[in-house]
C-alpha cells in the first residue's frame, strides 16, 4: 500500500531551516511514511491518543527531532517537525 505524504507549512519552515545532513536525516524518514506509516515493531513510531478522539502520530528521527502527523485515508499530513527538546517542552512528553 502506498501513501502520499503531504508536509504543512510550519514543518516545511522548519525543514527548510535546518543543514544538509540534517535535511538528507529528516527526508529519508517522512519518505519511509510512504510504505508504513502506522506504528509498528520498530519503536520509531507511535500512537498518541489526544482529547476529544483526536489521533496523532509521533515519528522519532534519530535522537535529534520528533515529527507529528495524521493518517486520513491513503494521504500522511506531517503537521510539525521539532526537535526533541522542543517537543518535550511543547508535548510534555506525551
């Protein structure tokens, strides 16, 4: 099964914002959401259970980032890419 990854704006800032290594690390991983984008073994990604029914997905990259998206039919919205400390700060550790 394949899926479109679609990038919001603010992520896409942040993307654009980082250094080349980080960028090539950032785009291996979302282009992996194209084949799985559904938690699994692999500890990489998970299932956060919001209020209100909302459910958004966590995907670590490497130790240094943390990107948040949504599954809606075959498409994958990745709404924000922060880094670890930024998302522990904002997230408080969900």
């Amino acid at each position: 099964m394949s899926y479109s990854v679609r990038i919001d704006t603010d992520a896409s800032t942040f993307f654009a914002d980082r250094d080349l290594k980080s960028r090539r690390i950032i785009r291996a991983h979302l282009k992996d959401l194209e084949t799985d984008p559904y938690p699994g073994k692999a500890g990489d990604k998970e299932l956060l259970n919001l209020p209100d029914g909302v459910k958004i997905y966590r995907l670590h990259i490497g130790r240094t980032f943390t990107a948040y998206y949504e599954i809606v039919g075959k498409i994958v919205y990745v709404n924000e890419i922060l880094t670890i400390e930024q998302a522990h700060k904002k997230y408080k550790r969900l």
